[in-house]
C-alpha cells in the first residue's frame, strides 16, 4: 500500500496565530480525503472532511488538489485547545472500507 | 447510540499469557475494523471484517486472531504476545456498503492500551 505523507513538524505557534498542514498521498485511486485529530492517549476523532471544492467549518479550511495529490489544512487565530495531532486520513479501493492514516503533525499552542 | 465500547481499556498481561480485547457498537454498522498505534505513530490497519466476515488481514502475526461473532461484537484474541506488542489497540466501525467517493463517518472506540511483559 502506497503511503500517506504529512509535515513532520512539532509545530509550536502563539494563541491567535494562523498554522497550515500539507499532505501528499501517492495513490491516485484513494477518493474520500480527512484531517482527523488525535489528543495524547486518546482516540482519534474526525475533525473534517476534504472536498475538492474546498470546504471550511468555523477557523478550519480544508483544501484538495487532485491533481496534485495534496491535502491541506488552515487553521485560524489558533488556540491553546488545539494542541493535538493532526493526521491525514486518505480511502482507497485497495483498503476496501478502512481508512489509511498519515504519520501526524503535531501543533502545540503556547500562550 | 453512537459509540463503540472497548474493554479491558488497559490489560498488562505476560508472554505466555491468553487474552482477548473486546469492542462493541450497536449503530448497525457492519464493518468493523481493529488497528494497532504505537506511540507517536499513526494507527495501522490490523484487520477487516465486513458483514461478519474477514475482509483484510494486513499480514498480521498469528498471535494475533480476530473473531467476529455478530454484527455488533468485534474481539482480539491474543496469544503468546512479545513486549513489542505493546501498543494502542483501536477498535472502529462504519456502514460497510458505501461508495469509495463517501466521507461516511468512522466512529473509533477508546482502545485498549497493552502492555506485554
């Protein structure tokens, strides 16, 4: 199985600043795209779809590049609660139904 | 309900030891899926059942064996495990019929977190 390929980071920001995380996924027959974000010993937890039209849901934009095979996701005027990890997510006909998970890019918000 | 409810959600167990994880949903889903995360690394995608049966096995060791005696239950069972073993265990669970364009939800269980000695 091809991979799903994120920013190592950690990426540490100050409250209010805006982050953007990449992806890249190798599989051009992968169709459903997502950021999930996992908090420390916790489960992962679906943050938001990606669409190619491009989709947002209050300070989150998600972006998709087909073409591209790149995935995107802006967070705006961060804050302390979204220190997590941020994990790309792709679907593709060789996993059936199973989602195939990015190694993560950590954010730690600082105040 | 919308949850999926994995138990023991911590197991320390031994070498020779035999034990089983078990995970639950009663959303009517019926695929169910089990995936290992080690820390600081994604989860991996162990195994598959689709409507009761084994879809994907990700060339998972034999220690390792899954069984899926309903549409709602989902067990692990374990079996003489080494120390690097030690992981994260997710349990999750969706509609099995859905095209592959669908963000269709995927609900993830708590996990069980285990500890080989």
């Amino acid at each position: 199985r091809k991979e799903v390929e994120q920013d190592p980071g950690p990426f540490n920001v100050p409250e209010g600043a805006t982050v953007a995380f990449n992806c890249t996924y190798s599989n051009s027959a992968s169709q459903s795209f997502f950021w999930y974000r996992q908090d420390c010993r916790k489960e992962p937890k679906l943050l938001m779809s990606v669409y190619s039209s491009g989709n947002e849901d209050g300070r989150f934009t998600a972006q998709l590049n087909r073409a591209s095979q790149y995935i995107s996701l802006l967070i705006r005027d961060s804050k302390l609660s979204d220190s997590a990890t941020y994990l790309c997510v792709v679907k593709d006909s060789q996993a059936g139904t199973a989602l195939i998970f990015g190694k993560g890019t950590t954010l730690s918000v600082s105040s | 309900d919308t949850e999926v409810t994995q138990t023991p959600k911590h197991l320390v167990m031994g070498m020779t030891n035999k034990k089983s994880l078990k995970c639950e949903q009663h959303m009517g889903h019926r695929a169910m899926y089990w995936y290992k995360q080690k820390a600081k690394k994604p989860p991996e995608l162990m195994f598959v059942y689709s409507y009761e049966k084994l879809s994907i096995n990700e060339s998972v060791p034999s220690r390792f064996s899954p069984e899926c005696p309903n549409s709602s239950l989902l067990n692990l069972h374990l079996h003489a495990l080494q120390p690097e073993d030690s992981a994260l265990y997710l349990c999750a669970s969706s509609q099995a019929r859905q095209r592959l364009t669908s963000n269709y939800g995927y609900t993830f269980g708590s996990g069980t977190r285990l500890t080989v000695v």
